[in-house]
C-alpha cells in the first residue's frame, strides 16, 4: 500500500510547528496493522483504505496525517466540517460519514466525494435532487444499522436491499457500497453478518449499484473488520487521540 510505504519513510521530515510526533507514530501502527490483517485474511490484491476521521480534530493536526498519506478524510458534522474545510491540504479526499439531515445535504453537496450515511429514502430523495441541480452524480453508501441499536442511526438489515435498490432508482445518485457501525464489543458474527449482506446484495447485480465498498471498522475493531471483508476503516481515537469533548 502506497500510503504504508510512505509513512515508513517519515523519518526524513525536517521538524516543523505543526509536527504531531504521537500522529506519525499512530500512522506507522496502523499501517502496520492494516497491512498485518490484509495479510492474514485477504487477498494479496484486495485494497483496504484507511479513512483518518477527523472530529474535533484542529486542522494542523488533520493535514499532518494527510502529509502521512492519509489522504481520505472523513466528517461527522456539517457545522464543523464547513469552519475547516477551507484549512485542509487539497489533496485530501473527504467523504461525510455522520448522521444528516436532509435539510443540511446542501451545505456538503460540492465538497464531498462520498456520502456514507444514507439511512432513509427522504436524505436520499434530496441527494439526488441537489445532485441533478449542481449537474453532478453523487456517490452514497447506505448505512444499516447492524446491531439494531436505538441510538444509532442506519436502516435495518432487513430493509437494506431494498432501501439501496429504491435509492439505485434515483436520477444522479450511484450507490457504492454498505456502511455500518457494529456495537462495541461486537463478536465476529455480527462483523459476519454484515459482510454476508454486503455480498448478497453484490450478488443481484442490481442495475446502478455497484457494491465496491464495505466501510466498516473503528480504532477499537479495524482488524476484526478487515478478517470480515471491510475495505475501508474509519479511524479517529487510535490515530489522533482520544477526543476532549462530547459529541453527538
Ligand atoms: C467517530 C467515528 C469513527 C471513528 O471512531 P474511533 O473509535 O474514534 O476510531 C468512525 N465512524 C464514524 C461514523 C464515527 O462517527
């Protein structure tokens, strides 16, 4: 993995005001991981991206790890993704991974490659609206919500074939992939369900569904999911400290 092979070679960096040693020692363990379980479990031609998820990240410390080769970054919230964005090296990739409300769909639309939250036909409806107005093809994952847990957002696995193939349907929307947030502490069935829904869906070849994507694995579970078939993992915690307030 490019990424990887970069981080390794950081030790050249010339000391600077934004350096974040515990960052690059972060970068370098979880490439280190990353390439350890792709090894173990998969394919030796299967890409597993790593996503640096960025909440309450001050901006210096997220374009150090883009410097690192963690080019893709992920957001949670609309407010604070709007007050950093213009401070992100450009060469990162953001995708938006939070809970959205439809009505907020359009502050993101032209700045986001990848929506991977869509959970109910309403947010979808309005992608797909502001995506045909802004003459652009928007590509989403929908998000179940694995663990059936109250608090969390992401449509049943029972109704997600379904909610991807209504969502297929709509003018300038692409679905990519599956998205999911399995419980702390998940045993490796649930990792395994999820992976089984992935690709049975996969499977109908449904038209405009493409199902390259599996988002799934966070700092306390990225190794389990890669054992699970996820190619991308979304970490914040392990790569940039634990976070000093609360969140949503
Ligand atoms: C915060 C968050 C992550 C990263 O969680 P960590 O445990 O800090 O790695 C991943 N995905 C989503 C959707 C998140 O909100």
């Amino acid at each position: 993995m490019k990424m990887c092979s970069k981080v390794d070679q950081t030790a050249t960096l010339s000391p600077q005001d934004n350096y974040f040693p515990e960052v690059l020692e972060n970068c370098k363990e979880i490439c280190y991981n990353v390439e350890n379980a792709k090894a173990k479990w998969r394919k030796p031609d299967e890409e597993v991206r790593i996503m640096a998820v960025t909440k309450t990240v001050p901006p210096e410390k997220v374009n150090f790890a883009v410097a690192q080769g963690f080019k893709l970054l992920g957001e949670n919230r609309v407010q604070e993704f709007l007050s950093k964005k213009e401070a992100y090296d450009k060469s990162a990739e953001v995708q938006f991974i939070g809970h959205l409300q439809t009505n907020k769909v359009k502050y993101i639309i032209n700045d986001v490659t990848l929506i991977q939250s869509v959970d109910n036909l309403k947010l979808a409806h309005e992608i797909s609206r502001l995506a045909v107005k802004n003459n652009k093809t928007m590509n989403v994952l929908v998000e179940i919500n694995i663990g059936d847990e109250a608090t969390k957002s992401g449509v049943s696995a029972e109704m997600a074939e379904e909610l991807v193939r209504q969502t297929a349907q709509l003018p300038n929307v692409s679905v990519k992939g599956l998205m999911a947030i399995p419980p702390v502490g998940s045993g490796e069935d649930v990792f395994e369900k999820m992976h089984g829904i992935f690709l049975s869906v996969k499977e109908k070849d449904i038209p405009n569904v493409s199902m390259d994507i599996l988002s799934m694995g966070m700092s306390g579970d990225y190794e389990l999911a890669i054992k699970h078939g996820s190619n991308l993992v979304r970490i914040g915690t392990k790569l940039f400290g634990a976070r000093k307030y609360l969140e949503d």
